[in-house]
C-alpha cells in the first residue's frame, strides 16, 4: 500500500512539473509572438507617418525609423519601403530638421545593408546628400559625408558616386570640414579609390596635403590612419602623389610613425607606400625615407608583420641599401648584412644605436623560427608508427 502511494504520489509530482514546463513553454512562445507583433506594428505605424502628406508626420516617422533601424538589421529590411519617402524629404525647402531626420534615417537604413544602399542611390538621394556637403548647416554637412562615407562602401556605388561630382566636394571637406567630417571624408575617398576611375579624379584634387595633415594628427593606433596611409599607397603610384608626398612637411614620417606604431593592416599600407616610392626612383626617394629612422620599423616588420608586409619590408630594406647591385659571394645578399650596410651610414647615434638593437632582436626571433621550423620537420621525417594517433588528425588534413 505505502509502495503504491509513493509511486502514485512520484507521477504525479512528474506530472505537474512537465506540466509546468509546458506551460512555461506556451507562456514563452505567446511572449515572442506578441512581441513580434508588436515590432511589426511599429514598423507599419513608421511607414504610414513617413508617407502621410503632414509634415510633422513625416518627422515623426523619420524620427522612428532612425530609432528601430539604429540596431536592428531585421527593422532595416522591413523599413526599406520607406527609402523613396525619406528621400523625398531630403529635398524639402528651408527645413533643416526635415533634411537632417530624414537623412540619418537613410544612414541607418544603409549600414549593413547592401540592398538598401542600392536602393537609396537608386531612389535619386545622391543629389541632395552631394549638396548638403557644402551647407552652411554644419549637422547637415557632418551626416552628408557620413552617409556618403556608407554608401561609398558599396562595390557598385562606386562608380556611380565618383560620376556624381562627390569627390571634389569631399577634398574639399578634408580640409575645412569639421573633425568627424574630415575623418568620414577620408574614408569615404578611401573606399572610392579602389575604383581605379575615382583614384584619377581624387588625384586631380590635390588631397595629398590635407591627409597628411589628418595623419599627423590622429592616433596612429586609429582606423582613421589606417585610411589615410591605404589612400596615400594607391596616390604614389602616381609621380604627382609621390612628389606631393615628399614635398609635405611631415610626410614620409607620418607614415614611417604609422609602420612604427599601427596595427598590422595599417603597417602594411605604411610599407607599401614607401616601397611603391623606392622602386619608382630608388636615388630619389631613398635618402627622403631613410633619414625619417625607417629602419628599426622595417627589421621588426620582417619577423613580425603579415606576410605580405614581411616580403615588402625585406625588398625595402634591400633598396635601401647603399650600392643597387649584388654583393660578392664573399659577402652573401642576406638580410642582415643589408641593415648592417644601411646602418653603418645612419647619422646620429641613437638612431644607429636602436637599429642596431632591433637587428639583434631580429636576429633573435629569426633563430628562434628557424629552430621551430627544425623541430615540425623533425616531426614530419618520425615514422608514422612512432607518433601516438590522435583524432585531431583527420581534421587537421580536410582544413588544407
């Protein structure tokens, strides 16, 4: 009898807790549900303001559609209806608020958003966000460069923004717009430079001052100097982007602080610049980048940089160098004999003194890789029947 109680008591507790877990399920899935609704109902009542005839209607939309699209990358597709709306109130006379609302509204929509951006360009908003760079609204001209800064991010706007007449008003703004504006101008010519029509256009404007002017003064940690050097890279394939270059103030040692102290993309646009530099007029640019200290950010670039940085470090290097030909085989072409020449002509003793050391360092590392790369093909050579078998093998070959 206790036996039955028990067992009668224990399925009933088991029913009551699934039970309540079901319940809890249920309660979960209405929440969600009701919640989506509700998001879908803010989204219709956004659309309906932004397309009403009322312009304090229209704000009110605009204003909410900025806010629901701010983070959610859901929002942005089920607002994008909205596009033409708020690109019409972008061309809404003597209404500052009207323009700024409803262009922070298309910056939202536009980031992440591939379809969107097309879409804004398509809808014919690149024409007033052009004009808004030379307002004297300093908010209107901030957002303008900001939403050109996101729509420049697309590979098929970029022929279309370049053919729109943008670049020039964007030079422009580099070198009088505010600060945010200068910095989301340069990015913006940075990403319109890879396409090699817009870089042609950027180049006749003469930029190469005013970005060396915002490298000078912006962390050499920033993305904004990482911009800046991957513009001035594609600006020295050009004779007039290198004499531009060495004529500025500051220049070259702009960039050789950004291979000194950058992150690894930034250090890569940085030596790269310099070595487009050198292997266009080695006699004409060696001495202007020498004298900036270059070396000591070169020797660690070459144990320490991506790949790509490392080889174009070590061909640097090599340009550097006093004589362009090859040594005698009594004296072997390697790296180090090339500092070691580079350095025996540095002027000034700490210069030299820290160049020194860094190919100490160098040296250092080099040997320890060495030493490492012995010891995998140590491993490599031991007989299979030798090595303990373990299941990370199987997947460490299909990763090939």
């Amino acid at each position: 009898m206790d036996h039955y109680s028990s067992s009668s008591s224990s399925s009933s507790s088991s029913s009551s807790v699934e039970g309540q877990a079901m319940a809890t399920t249920t309660d979960t899935n209405s929440k969600a549900a009701e919640t989506t609704m509700s998001s879908i109902s803010v989204v219709r009542r956004a659309l309906v303001l932004v397309q009403s005839d009322d312009l304090d209607s229209k704000l009110e939309g605009a204003r909410e559609i900025r806010r629901l699209t701010k983070t959610s990358q859901r929002c942005r597709r089920l607002l994008s209806d909205s596009v033409v709306q708020l690109t019409a109130m972008l061309r809404v006379p003597d209404s500052p608020e009207a323009n700024e609302s409803a262009l922070l509204a298309l910056l939202n929509l536009a980031v992440r958003d591939e379809m969107n951006k097309a879409k804004i360009v398509e809808a014919g908003a690149l024409e007033p966000i052009i004009s808004f760079l030379t307002s004297e609204n300093s908010n209107l001209q901030e957002y303008a460069t900001a939403s050109l800064l996101t729509l420049s991010a697309s590979a098929n706007n970029k022929p279309i923004i370049g053919a729109s007449g943008a670049i020039p008003l964007l030079v422009q703004t580099l070198r009088h717009g505010s600060s945010q504006a200068k910095i989301d101008a340069v990015m913006a010519l940075s990403n319109l430079s890879t396409y090699p029509n817009n870089l042609n256009v950027i180049l006749e404007m003469k930029p190469i001052a005013s970005i060396v002017d915002l490298l000078i003064s912006c962390k050499k940690s920033s993305k904004t100097a990482e911009k800046c050097c991957a513009l001035i890279e594609s600006l020295v394939e050009f004779d007039e982007g290198r004499t531009a270059l060495t004529s500025e103030d500051g220049g070259v040692l702009a960039v050789v602080e950004v291979l000194e102290n950058g992150p690894l993309q930034s250090r890569e646009h940085a030596v790269g610049a310099l070595l487009t530099m050198c292997q266009s007029d080695r006699c004409r640019y060696r001495e202007p980048i020498l004298k900036e200290g270059v070396i000591p950010g070169l020797l660690e670039l070459t144990v320490q940089g991506t790949p790509k940085s490392q080889a174009k470090a070590q061909t640097l290097l090599r340009l550097l160098r006093d004589s362009p030909y090859p040594r005698s085989e009594l004296q072997p072409d390697t790296l180090e004999n090339i500092v070691c020449n580079i350095i025996s002509q540095i002027d000034g003793d700490e210069q030299s003194s820290k160049a020194k050391k860094m190919l100490a360092d160098m040296v250092q590392v080099s040997m320890e890789q060495s030493l490492r790369h012995l010891q995998r093909r140590a491993l490599v050579c031991t007989s299979p029947s030798d090595l303990p078998i373990t299941s990370s093998c199987a997947s460490e070959v299909s990763s090939k």
